[in-house]
C-alpha cells in the first residue's frame, strides 16, 4: 500500500475547497435556462404618441422603459419622462394585449394600429376589427376583460 501523508491530504483538501465553488457556480450557470427578457409592448410603438399625436408612432429602443411587465418604447426622451411619471395614464390597458381576446379569456399580441382611447385610457386589438366590436359593446368587454385580467395576467400569452 502507498502511504498517503497527512500534508498531502491537508493540501489537497484546501484545493478542492478552493475550487468546488467554481465549478458548481459553472455547472448552474449552463444548467440553467437564460433570464427571459421583459416583452416590448405595442410592438415597439409608443405608447404616449396615442395620447399627443393622436396615432401611434414607432419607438426605440434608445428611449425605453418598463411599467407592468412590458418593456415600452418612446421617440423621445420627452415622451419616456412622460410615461415615467404617469405610467397608468399611458400604459395600454391589459399589457398591451388585444383587449377582446382578454374578455374571451385568453391573451393575445395587438396589432398597434388597432387601438382607440376609451374613458382616458388605452385599448389595443388584434385587428382593426375589433376596435369597432369594442365600441358597439364597450361595457360587456371590459367587464368580462376585467374579470378575465385577473386570472390572465401571469399567464403566458397564447402566441408568445
């Protein structure tokens, strides 16, 4: 048998102890899966250009900012200063999502240039059809989005 001295068993040891650590930070680092990143709203469009301009207008991503679990883009640094200090006045309703698909019980992307302002706040559709089917019964769709919202709003979307 090979005679093993305590100063090599000591010795190496402190080795393991010194890099057990890394290597188990390394090891959770590739098992685990990437830091999903915040979805742009609107597709990108701004937000606050619904309520100045009185359409929307493209973002970028050189002004953003994030309100609700959504990543918003602005034109400006102006328009992002307005938004941040009144997230709830420009934020669309629902995160963005189709506000018809929301009271059917589901969450689905908007297309941004169907959209009307309603009571002061934001309504993004699915289609331009939908802002129509809105406004004929306004009241049922948002009473039934608001009871949907509240279960919805931590689930993922349907077509994400």
């Amino acid at each position: 048998m090979t005679s093993i001295s305590r100063r090599s068993v000591l010795a190496s040891f402190t080795v393991l102890c010194v890099i057990a650590p890394f290597g188990a930070r390394l090891a959770a680092q590739s098992t685990s899966p990437p830091a999903a990143a915040k979805r742009v709203a609107l597709g990108g469009y701004d937000p606050v250009s619904y309520f100045t301009a009185g359409r929307p207008e493209k973002g970028s991503a050189e002004f953003l900012a994030s309100f609700d679990d959504a990543t918003y883009w602005f034109k400006n640094a102006d328009h992002r200063a307005m938004f941040v200090a009144d997230p709830d006045r420009f934020a669309p309703q629902y995160q963005g999502f189709c506000a018809m698909t929301v009271s059917r019980g589901a969450k689905a992307e908007a297309d941004p240039e169907a959209w009307t302002i309603a009571d002061g706040k934001l309504y993004v559709f699915g289609a331009k059809q939908g802002v129509a089917a809105f406004k004929e019964r306004s009241a049922g769709v948002l009473a039934k989005a608001r009871e949907n919202w509240t279960v919805l709003r931590d689930r993922p979307s349907s077509d994400m």
